[in-house]
C-alpha cells in the first residue's frame, strides 16, 4: 500500500466518521433540548399569568365567532326603564309599588320573581308600604330577593333584605359577579361566605325556586341542585348575546299584558334604564358596555338550567399539554426541510384553532389557545434557526478539515484534485446556506404580514374597544414584527446580491426631492432626541437616473444610523450636490460616537459592527454592506472618515448618473 492510498482511505473515513459524529450529536439531541426549554418557558409564561389578558381576548372572541344563542322562552325581565321612570317618578319608589307587581304577576301565575334590587333599609317615611311588601312577598311564598357585599366600617360584610322582608322571602341570593383585571363579566361564584354566613348566587336560588327544590346540597366535587351538578369552582357564564323577552314594569301595573305572558315563568325585576348606572361587559361587549346587570342574571339562570357552562382546562392539564405539543412539534420538524417545516407548522396552528374553537362550540370546553400557538411558534423558529447555525458549521469543518489533509499531501496532483473537490463542496454548502437564508426570510414573511395586519386591526378597534395595557402589548408585538420583518428584508437582499440577482430598476428623478422625502421620515425620531437635521443641497435640480428604491434605501440606512449613533443635543449634516465631472456626490456628517481607525476598513464588511457602536445600539452588521453593493451596482463609489468620539462622515459619488 503506497502513501497516496493510505491517505486516500483514511480521508474518507474521516469525512465518514465526521457526518457520523455530526449526525448524532449535532442533529439528535439539540431539538429535544429546544423543545424543553420552550416548553418550560411558555409554561412559565401560563402559569404566572403573563398571557392571560391576550388569553381573554381570544376567549371573548370564541362568544362573537360562534354568534348569539336563542334566549330561554320561559325568562321574562320586567323592566325599570326610561318609561317607568318617567310615569312612576324618581328612583327609588315606593314599596307599595313593589307589593302591587308582585300581587299582579302572581295573579298571572309566574312560578318565581326575583328582584335584582337591593331593598336592604326600611321605608322610614311610609312603614305602611313595607308592611304591604312584606305581606305580598309572604302571600306568593316565591320571592326571591338579592344581597351584596360592602366594606362597612373596613370589614367586608353582607348586605340584606330589612329583617322582615328577608324572613318573608323564599330565598335570598347574592349577585357578586366575578372579572379579571379586565373587567368584563365572565363568571361567578356558586357559593359565597363572608365571616361564616352563606349565601348561594342569586340565580342558583331562583332556579331552586323554580325546580322545587327544597335544599341546595354541596358534594364533595360539585353543588347539587335536584339532578342538576354544579360546579365548585367559579362558574363560567355561557352567555346568550341575546334579549330576552321584556316588558315595562309600568306597563305591568297598569295591566297591560297578555293574559299567559307570566304563566310558569321565571319573572326578573331589574333596572335597565341607563340612567340607573347597572351596565356590565360582557364577552359580546367589544369593550362597551352594553349589557345590563338583569340580563346576565338571565344568562346565568339559562346556563344553569341548561348545565352548558363553559368549562376551563385545569392548569396542570394546560401545562402538560404544552409540554407535549412543544416536544411534539420539535419530532415533527426536525428532520424535514425548512419549507416543509414552514408547512407542518401551518398546518399545526391551523388544527390548534380548529380544535381550541370547537371544542368550545361543541363541549362548552375552553382550551387556551395563545400557549399552544406560542410554543409551536417557539419552537419552529429555534430549530430553524439551529438548522442555519448547523450550515455555517458544516463550512468550517469543511474548511479545518481541508487544511489537515493537505499538510499530509505529497504529491501536487492529489493536492490539486483535493482542493477542486473541497471548492466544489464549499460551493454546496454556500449555496446551501444561501438557500435556506433565503428560503426562511421569504417563507416567514407571510405570517409576520398576517401578524401586523391583524395588530393594526386590533389596534385601531376593528376587534373590540381594547384597555391601555393590552394597547402597549400590541404596539410591542408592532414594534417587534417591524423589527424582524426588516431583518428577514436584510436577510433577502443578502442572499440575492450573493446569487447575483441583485437588479436595478433605472428611471430618471430628482435627488433632491428623494432626499428632502427620507429627512421628513426622521424628523420626529431625531426630534426625540433633539438632534439637529441640517440639510446643503448646492443645486435648485439634482436629475439623475438610477434606481430611485434603492437610494432611497442607502439613505435611510446612512440617515438612520448617523441618527442612531449620535447622542441627543447632536447634529446631522447632509450635503448633496454636483461635481464637475458630471458626477453626484452625497455626504451624510454626524456628531456621533465615531469608529475607531483600525476598524474604517471593515466597516461595509457583512456581519461587521464597529466596536464603539455595540454598546451604543443593536443591529445586524447587514445595513453597510447592503448600501456599498448597492452604490457599486450604479458603478459608484462611497467612503468613510470618522474620528472616535467626534463623528463620522459618509460620502457616496454616483459617475455619469446625471440628466441634461
């Protein structure tokens, strides 16, 4: 065996044993890390609350998608409206007025009445009215009135029914409605004590009522109403978006009602007036108030009858679900390639929303839905983006592995077929790695469009009146999208000068305009900073033919970053004018930090930033090399000169580019 053989052999047995040791270490084990550490964190981010108002956004939106339901026939809500008012006179009324509606709607025959009106102190000026109150409240043996709780004197105590009435009713029942930081009404609490005295919701009690059922039992896991099981946790209100059927409580003490329209019916006295200040929101309240407290007394009543209360997964459930699905997705994915991924992940989302809303729909069952999409998010980007680091590496293994083999080489024709076969392979994996740079910047930037497009609408109220929290969480996710879009745009222009499908559109335009256009688009930025924007253009007309896009885009990118990396109190200069060689000159002079001398050579290298400037501001290391390919492509040149610690000064010269 000569020497050439033996080196041969052992270079493909290298190489062998190198995509054996990558495949297993590089490619098996990193995905499963990736999708433990996102699945810990997003179910951080659920646990501790974080998500929960993006959360009741899309839990109120479930009630709008699915539409209104029809309200239960057998509630009717006799109303203390504007008319009332204005022929019964100011609030509150007399008692005699009460005991006359309920001596008429008992002659009517309604099985229960409820008052949504708290009547907790006696009638000082008309004693004879409460005695009518208590006696017809005692005579239909079916009244149900309401209590509340108040800070009295710093303690949280119940507010009742005057003693005698409270003895006189069949029932009482509190009306504490229970809401998140949001405040809309989404549930209530079954059962309440307060310094050992108990009360059971006001609608629970009316419904006990109206079933017949003597005693409300409390099991171990649930509250028994006869054969209804309710929960004991607080119970989600599945709402109708519905009006149920009403009528003037005037109207029902002048007599003018059908003669059945309270025949075994539920009858609710409330206010609906909105004069009387009882108006809520409701999932279907698009952040208005519009439902009155009355109204989701209903609902509550209609979703105990019904048992369809809406129930939510447990959050141990949540947390090992999004474990799962984190873990799930990263097996998915990470063996395909990135458009593939990209589709996969589509499809997952578009199953998540299927299932979340249906299951919702179908089962009152309410699964979150922001967790689950953020972790399949997660983690599609990070495998991807380890897919991108895993190309990077390959090339410089390749390139290590070529300088070891060639100091064993002996013999030049080995040598020489060695370097063409490693310049072929480096050529692969550039192309490679172009390809999935532009692959991944092109394929996400679809969805991040999506993403903007329904922030703004958020944003601008088409979803629903939206709190000034929620307000600041959208225009952050605003902020990020642009970011990341201008990055994947970056990303994109990279990838198509390395391929050399770089175009110019050439058209013929005035410099000066473009010019004045981009400085308008910084103003209230440098404002912001009270930086000064000094603009000397020598000539009334710059004409010139170019691609107007793209110098418009090496400006924003000169403009920007003189902005950027100036301090406040500074200054920008620019300067444009003629020369005498036809040529168009641009300079852009700022205040800034300055770049150190040893750095100026590098500074339109890709991925170069300058040491002074880390620390300053993020970036990519993209902007510079994109506007000096740009300036060679118009056959232009640009350079720089900087002083650390006084500024910078970039002049760009576009040859033979003006009109006559």
């Amino acid at each position: 065996m000569n020497l050439c053989s033996f080196n041969s052999s052992t270079i493909v047995n290298s190489r062998r044993l190198v995509g054996r040791t990558m495949k297993t270490k590089k490619q098996k084990y990193p995905w499963l890390l990736i999708s433990l550490v996102v699945g810990i964190l997003v179910s951080s981010l659920y646990g501790s609350g974080l998500l929960d108002r993006l959360e009741w956004v899309v839990y109120d939106l479930k009630f709008q998608l699915r539409g209104k339901m029809v309200s239960d026939k057998n509630i009717v809500i006799v109303a203390i409206d504007e008319q009332s008012l204005k022929d019964l006179g100011r609030w509150p009324w007399s008692r005699r007025c009460h005991a006359e509606l309920i001596d008429k709607l008992s002659r009517a025959g309604a099985r229960t009445i409820a008052f949504d009106v708290l009547l907790a102190e006696p009638e000082w000026q008309d004693p004879d009215g409460d005695k009518k109150l208590v006696q017809a409240t005692k005579a239909s043996s079916n009244i149900i009135y309401l209590t509340a709780c108040n800070f009295i004197e710093g303690k949280l105590k119940w507010i009742k029914p005057f003693p005698c009435l409270a003895q006189a009713a069949a029932g009482l029942g509190h009306g504490e409605l229970e809401s998140p930081t949001d405040g809309v009404q989404r549930r209530i609490k079954l059962a309440r004590e307060i310094k050992g005295e108990r009360f059971y919701a006001f609608g629970l009690e009316i419904v006990r009522n109206y079933l017949r059922v003597k005693k409300i039992d409390e099991l171990e896991d649930s509250i028994a109403c006869g054969n209804l099981r309710l929960p004991k946790r607080p119970m989600y209100i599945n709402f109708t978006g519905s009006s149920y059927e009403q009528i003037s409580y005037w109207r029902v003490l002048s007599g003018k009602f059908p003669a059945d329209f309270f025949k075994g019916k539920i009858v609710l006295v409330g206010a609906t007036a909105k004069c009387m200040g009882d108006i809520r929101l409701t999932p279907f309240s698009k952040g208005i108030p519009l439902a009155n407290g009355i109204e989701i007394h209903a609902d509550i009543i209609q979703t105990i009858l019904k048992g369809n209360y809406i129930i939510p997964l447990n959050k141990l459930s949540i947390i090992l679900l999004i474990l799962l699905l984190s873990l799930g997705t990263a097996i998915l994915i990470q063996g395909l390639k990135i458009r593939h991924g990209i589709i996969v992940i589509g499809l997952l989302l578009a199953n998540i929303a299927i299932v979340c809303f249906s299951a919702f729909y179908h089962l009152h069952l309410h699964v979150p839905f922001i967790p689950l999409v953020l972790v399949i998010l997660l983690v599609a980007i990070s495998i991807i983006f380890w897919k991108i680091f895993l190309v990077e590496q390959k090339l410089t293994e390749k390139i290590l592995e070529f300088f070891k083999v060639t100091r064993k080489k002996e013999d030049m024709i080995e040598q020489v077929e060695a370097i063409a076969e490693l310049t072929r392979r480096l050529k692969e994996l550039d192309q490679l790695k172009s390809d999935l740079m532009s692959m991944v910047a092109h394929d996400f930037r679809t969805p991040l469009t999506v993403i903007k497009g329904y922030t703004a609408l958020m944003l601008d109220g088409d979803a629903g009146t939206i709190s000034k929290t929620q307000q600041e969480f959208l225009n952050t996710i605003d902020e990020s999208s642009d970011k990341l879009l201008n990055l994947i745009t970056d990303f994109l222009d990279v990838t198509r000068i390395e391929s050399g499908k770089f175009e110019m559109k050439y058209t013929e335009f005035d410099l000066k305009e473009l010019i004045v256009s981009v400085i308008k688009g910084f103003n209230e930025i440098s404002r912001g900073k009270n930086i000064a924007l000094q603009l000397n253009i020598q000539d009334e007309l710059l004409q010139i033919r170019a691609d107007k896009d793209r110098l418009q885009q090496v400006l924003d990118n000169l403009i920007g970053n003189a902005i950027k990396y100036t301090p406040e109190n500074g200054c920008v200069t620019i300067e444009a004018g003629g020369l005498e060689n036809e040529n168009i000159r641009v300079s852009i002079c700022d205040t800034g930090i300055g770049i150190p001398t040893a750095e100026l050579e590098k500074v339109f290298d890709k991925f170069f930033r300058a040491s002074s400037g880390q620390k300053f501001a993020s970036g990519t290391g993209f902007g510079l090399s994109i506007v000096k390919s740009i300036i060679d492509k118009h056959n232009g040149s640009i350079s720089v000169e900087s002083e650390l610690g006084k500024g910078s000064k970039f002049t760009f010269c576009l040859p033979e580019g003006r009109v006559a």
